[in-house]
C-alpha cells in the first residue's frame, strides 16, 4: 500500500476493517504477526541464557540446517508436518548418522514447540517426526583390568596416568571433571574426593559431587602428588585445561588422538568411545559391590541413564553364572541322593511290623529304639483286650 493509504487502514474501525478483510481487500487486523525462521530461531536462542555457549554451538548446527533447507524468510506458520517429514529424509539423504538425525530432530521439535508456546503456530510440525537413534550396544566395550594395566604401563608419564586412572577408576568424565580436579580437592585422611562437574552444574546440587578414593586411585594419585611442582594447582598439567578451555567453554583438547596412540602402544585395539567406556566401565564393577543408587550419586548420573547408557554385560558374567549353575546343579544332585535316601528309609517304616500280643512285655530301651519301633509300641490293643459292650 501507499503511505497514505497504510495509514488510513490502520486507523480503521475494528468491525469495518474485518468486513474489509473478510472480502480480501486488507488482511485480517487480528492475524497474528508473521515472524520468519531466522529471526525468530536467532532471538530464541540468544535469549536462553541458561544455555552454555557450548550448547549454543551445538544447536547452531540444527539452525543452519532449518535456515538452509526453509530458507532463512520462511514464515514459519506456512511450515506444515508434511514439510518436517520432507526435512527429515533431506537430512537422511545427507547419509547422517542415526543418532544424529534423532538428536537433530529432537532439537527442532523444541525449537517450534517454543514458537507454539509464543502463539506463533497453532501445532507443532515436527511433533511425531522422529528417527531411532542407533543403540549403544555395538559401541560399548568394558575395559578388564589386565587391559588397563596394560594401557597404563604404555602412558608417557604421571600425567597421563592420572587422567586414565580417574576416568578408569575413579569414574570421572573426561576431559571437563578429569582437567578440573584440584589438590585441595582430595582428602587423603577421610578417603574422599571432591568432584567438580561442569556438565551437572546447573542442575540442583549437580555442582560437585563427592566419590570414594579407590585404592586403585589413591596409587596413582600418589604417584602425581610426589611429582607435581610446588605450588600446582590442578592434578593434571593445567596445559591440558588450557588446551581443552575455549571462548565457548570446554573444547576437545585431542585428548582422544593421544589416547587412541597410547592403547596402540599398549599392543591393544582401540575400543569405541574411548574414555566413556572407561567410565562405563567403572560403573559396571561398583553396580556389583554397591546398591544401584549410590553408584550413581558417586558417578553423577541418574539409574534410568545408568541403565541405558553405561552397564554393560560382560564375559566374566557369563562365565560366572555358569560357575554358579555347576555349583547348583551338583547341590541339586547331592538334594536328590539325599531325598532318595529318606524316602527308602520311610518306605522300610511303612512296612507292615508284626502284631505283639497285649499281655507280652517286650522291653524297649530308652534312646536305642526305632523310630517305627516306637510307633508300634503305641498302637491300640487288638480286640479281646476289654469286654466289648454296646457303649464301646
């Protein structure tokens, strides 16, 4: 429109200017105002502030992806559930992992929940647009203790061992909780450990949790103490910290490379997910000494995580059930042998034993009779013992 004619419009009666709209002449005066992808999904995600800027990054990648495939002007109320199904296989088609096409998917489907929230959309699109995330199974490996003896005998120095001991032993994630641990941290007299977790600290008590000190960990912790220089503060080299620390919080500090060359060292193939399987691992050991729920107040995981995502089965498992079905079934036979025997001694008792007269005394001596002897000696009397009367 025209300046002048814009102007008159927006100055119309309500009733008038609906009556002008419903014959397409204006557009509704109660439409709700059209907000594109681009913006909305860049306010959006600079106003969550309870967001780390690592988070941040990572949901960027989903936001190039929208913008790339709707286009960064989309009104994002034309965006029907038939278009989520279509941005869903172009994200198949880009031959993406599994897991992340689920994460992806996921992250979206909050996104536009948030505009329906804001009365942006009257139906969230991407509500049912899933894809099954690839399980766990394949990607987990539980490191025994004759390996990591082995990978701790190839790491370089103290260092080195001290972030495979705590990840292995101690259960810490790797790198964030491994490169925070301080020494004023550790007590040594109590046996405890202090944790410092980024990744929990904004939920309720998530800030910092506290573990036992393994006997496992204590030695290698030792070991560290008695060649850190004077005045260090982390455990670990704070290279390492400043390294993995990025404007946008913790980075990958190719930890991984130089690990994956330290297990090849140790004569050992590299297992998926390198330092989760160690902590994974840790789990697993303690779920079997320790009630579920204090393993997991030490490790800083919830059970339903723990269940899904860390416990493991392992060989030793299989091989010690089978060890307990032995010992069961030889205890089975030992059970049956012995049941055998009491049922041919019950068998002799039901016999049928010879009738003593009642005016013979036949002598029983105390503690040498027959169990079946004595029943007999209590029998009732034949007839003939009383007189018989109609009363009897």
């Amino acid at each position: 429109m025209e300046a002048d004619l814009a102007e008159w419009v927006l100055g119309l009666d309500l009733d008038f200017a609906k009556k002008l709209a419903r014959v397409g002449l204006i557009h509704d005066p109660q439409a709700k105002p059209a907000a594109t992808l681009a913006a909305f999904l860049k306010a959006y995600i600079d106003g969550r502030v309870d967001l780390k800027p690592a988070t941040k990054i990572v949901r960027g990648q989903v936001v190039r992806d929208l913008n790339e495939y709707f286009g960064e002007s989309r009104e994002v109320q034309n965006i029907t559930p038939g278009d989520a199904d279509d941005f869903k296989q172009w994200l198949v088609g880009r031959k993406l992992a599994p897991t992340t096409i689920h994460k992806r998917l996921q992250v979206a489907r909050s996104f536009f929940h948030a505009m329906r929230r804001r009365k942006l959309i009257d139906e969230n699109p991407f509500e049912g647009v899933k894809s099954a995330a690839t399980g766990i199974k394949n990607r987990q490996h539980f490191v025994t203790p004759s390996e990591i003896a082995q990978v701790l005998e190839a790491c370089p120095d103290h260092h080195w061992r001290a972030i495979v001991g705590l990840s292995r032993f101690g259960g810490l994630r790797t790198p964030s909780e491994t490169l925070s641990l301080r020494w004023q941290d550790i007590d040594w007299e109590a046996g405890r450990l202090t944790v410092t977790s980024p990744k929990t600290e904004h939920h309720a008590d998530g800030a910092s949790r506290v573990i036992p000190l393994f006997p496992e960990l204590r030695k290698l912790l030792a070991e560290s103490f008695d060649l850190a220089p004077v005045g260090a503060v982390y455990v670990v080299d704070e290279r390492f910290r400043k390294s993995a620390m990025g404007p946008a919080g913790w980075m990958n500090p190719n930890l991984r490379t130089h690990f994956t060359r330290i297990v090849e060292r140790a004569g050992l193939k590299p297992w998926p997910r390198l330092f989760h399987n160690l902590r994974a691992s840790r789990e697993t050991e303690l779920v079997e000494r320790y009630p579920l729920q204090v393993v997991t107040d030490w490790l800083g995981n919830t059970p339903k995580v723990a269940m899904r995502h860390y416990l493991m089965t392992t060989d030793e498992h299989f091989a010690a059930a089978v060890r307990d079905d032995n010992l069961t079934a030889e205890a089975d036979a030992d059970k049956a042998a012995q049941n055998a025997a009491q049922q041919a001694h019950v068998s002799t008792c039901r016999e049928s034993q010879p009738v003593v007269a009642a005016h013979k005394k036949t002598p029983v001596l105390p503690g040498l009779a027959n169990p079946c002897d004595t029943v007999q000696a209590f029998r009732m009397a034949g007839a003939g013992f009383e007189p018989t009367t109609s009363r009897l």
